[in-house]
C-alpha cells in the first residue's frame, strides 16, 4: 500500500485547537493515515479514493425532530467535543477540518419524539451532545447515490440513554461512514444497524466506554451481493470500570459479494470488571462468496469477562432437509433459513424497511 497523502492542505478548525499537538495537525493525520494499525485496517479495501474524497463539497443532512424542546441545533461549536482520537480516525478528522461548518445537535432534555437525520449525499459531520439521564431516540437513513461519505459523532453525559438506529440499504459507487460515540459514566447506547453492500462501503464505527458502568449493545444485519463489497471496522474500547458491551452482527455473503469484519474490542488498564461479548456470524451463498472476519481482544487489566467468536458456514443441510422433507421445495427452504438468519438481528424503529430490503433480497438470492 502506497503512503497516503490527504488530498489538499488543511488549516485547524479554532474549535479543535485544543487537540494535543493541534498546531501540527497536518502532519499528525498523514503520520496516523500511515500508521502500521491503521494500514491494518485498511487491509481490505483501497483508503486512497475514500482519503482523497474528504475535501469534496458537503451539504447538510436533513434532521426532522430539531424543534422538540430540550433539542437545539447550531451551525457551529463552542468547543471541542471529548473523544476525538486522531490515531483511530485520522480521515474522518481530515473531514472536520474540510468542512466549512459542522452542525452540532444538543439535547438537554428527554424527547417525546426521535430525532431523525436524512442523509442524500456528502454530507457535512454532526456533533450530538445528550444531556444528563436524557432519553433519545435518534433514527439514521443513509441514502447515496454518489460518492458519499458522512460522519457522526455522539457524547453520551452520564445516566444518558441513546437508541440509535440506522439504515444504509441503497446502492452507491462508493459510500463511507464514520461513527464515534463516547458514554460517561452510567450511560446507555444501543445501536441497530442495517447495511447492505454496494461498489464499495466502508463503515467505521468507535464506540468509547469512557465512564464507570456503561452499557453498549451494537446489532447488525448486512447483506452484501452480486459483486457488492462491505467493509466494517468495530473498535470498542473499555476505558473505565464494571462497563458492559454486546456486539451481535450476522452477515450473509452471496454470488460474487465481499464483505469484510474486523471487531475489536480494547480493555484498558484499570478496566476491572468489565464484561465484554462479540459475535460476528456469516452465512456464504451462491457462488464466488468471499468473507474476511478477524475478531480481536486487546486486554490490559484482570478481573473481566469477555469473549468473542466468528464463524462463517452454508446453510445447514440438516435444517434444509427437515423443510424438503416436509413438502417445502429447496429455494423457498434456502429463503426461509435465510431470512431467519438475518432477522436475529434486524431490530428497532426502522426494522420493517430493513426487512423489505434485506429479507426480501435474501429471498430473491436463493
């Protein structure tokens, strides 16, 4: 992999120059673009066309729910936001200083209805700060037709709850999405998410335990077909005592398709009493299927609980005979399975489009 470069120079944002080293921003990206972690996590798909797209002209998403009160939406920031890690998301920071504004989200008082953010293309970042025992509900739809790529990140204050729900399902030449969220103490985050493969879509998703007891729970179901690529990168950190994190993610791979999953899950020093489980399962179908799966723990402290497994199969042909033995021929038997597969975890306020587009899609494949 040849080095990367960001595609023109950038000037600090005065809201980020409180960044360690934030004088020589510049410099800290390309280094952490280059570094050997980084690169890493770059293994399966090409960075470079994804990096140069950073500078290319944003547009703000739409965001329904903003005139609920307790919810207050600026088109600017009175200061940096806690959770910023240039090492673990150099291209989305390039972004923050590309933007000629970032839209921040404060929600300093429980909603009766969600939040819902409507991206239709490159849109600008948004920075959402949820007050103290806040209740949210925030609904995501991602919709990119061209090259698009979008940023989010969330700061969860203590006892805070965040329901947050996305669907990225349409087709799109290249398509990036970058996630951060950073719970305080006694928090509470569930992310469902659903994605389906195009020419190329890469998501990066950071979830930051930064406070005593927080709870994180992250539920995917993706579909990646006819020579569609997904790529998903989870890093989950555990940074501060008894934090608790669930990560459930089904993948089915068919005819042509690739679909890549690194998760990682990073226990810091002092972390005791952590408990930790990640789950990555794929289902290979039709030909020429490719699924790349690295789960990883990092561990520093004792006295935690964690585990974490992958598995990639075919439909099982016990299953399959149990319904054709029944009277249910093979492709309506290959749907049915199929469709159980995904449907653990396709969950949430926006589960019914996303059964339409990935249920139904894995019934048209088999």
């Amino acid at each position: 992999m040849a080095n990367l470069t960001l595609p023109t120079t950038l000037a600090t944002p005065k809201w980020l120059a409180g960044l360690p080293g934030a004088g020589s921003l510049p410099e800290l990206l390309e280094q952490a673009l280059n570094s050997p972690a980084h690169r890493e996590r770059w293994k399966y798909t090409k960075p470079a066309p994804f990096v140069a797209a950073t500078q290319r002209p944003m547009i703000d998403p739409d965001i329904s729910g903003k005139t609920q009160s307790g919810v207050e939406l600026n088109q600017s920031i009175d200061g940096p936001l806690e959770g910023f890690d240039l090492n673990q998301a150099p291209e989305a920071i390039a972004r923050l200083c590309y933007a000629d504004r970032v839209m921040t989200l404060d929600v300093s008082a429980s909603t009766d209805e969600p939040v819902v953010i409507n991206h239709t293309g490159n849109t600008r970042p948004v920075i959402i700060r949820v007050g103290v025992g806040v209740n949210l509900t925030l609904l995501e739809n991602a919709k990119a037709i061209d090259d698009a790529q979008q940023s989010i990140w969330i700061d969860l204050a203590p006892n805070a709850r965040v329901q947050h729900s996305r669907n990225t399902l349409d087709n799109a030449p290249s398509h990036w999405q970058y996630l951060s969220v950073r719970l305080q103490a006694g928090a509470q985050y569930q992310l469902n998410n659903h994605v389906a493969g195009c020419g190329s879509r890469r998501q990066d998703i950071h979830i930051i335990m930064d406070g005593r007891g927080a709870e994180a729970t992250l539920v995917s179901a993706g579909k990646v077909d006819g020579k569609m690529a997904l790529d998903q990168q989870v890093t989950l950190e555990h940074r501060q005592p008894r934090g608790q994190s669930k990560q459930t993610v089904h993948n089915i791979v068919a005819n042509g398709g690739k679909c890549t999953f690194n998760g990682r899950i990073h226990i810091h020093e002092g972390a005791a009493g952590t408990d930790a489980q990640l789950s990555n399962k794929n289902l290979g179908m039709g030909e020429h299927a490719t699924i790349n799966t690295k789960p990883e723990l990092e561990i520093y402290t004792d006295d935690v609980s964690c585990s974490h497994g992958a598995t990639v199969g075919t439909i099982s042909q016990d299953a399959l005979f149990y319904l054709t033995s029944r009277g249910i021929d093979r492709t309506a038997a290959e749907a049915l399975l199929s469709q159980g597969f995904l449907r653990q975890c396709i969950v949430g306020p926006l589960a019914d489009q996303a059964l339409t587009a990935l249920v139904g899609g894995a019934r048209e494949q088999s």
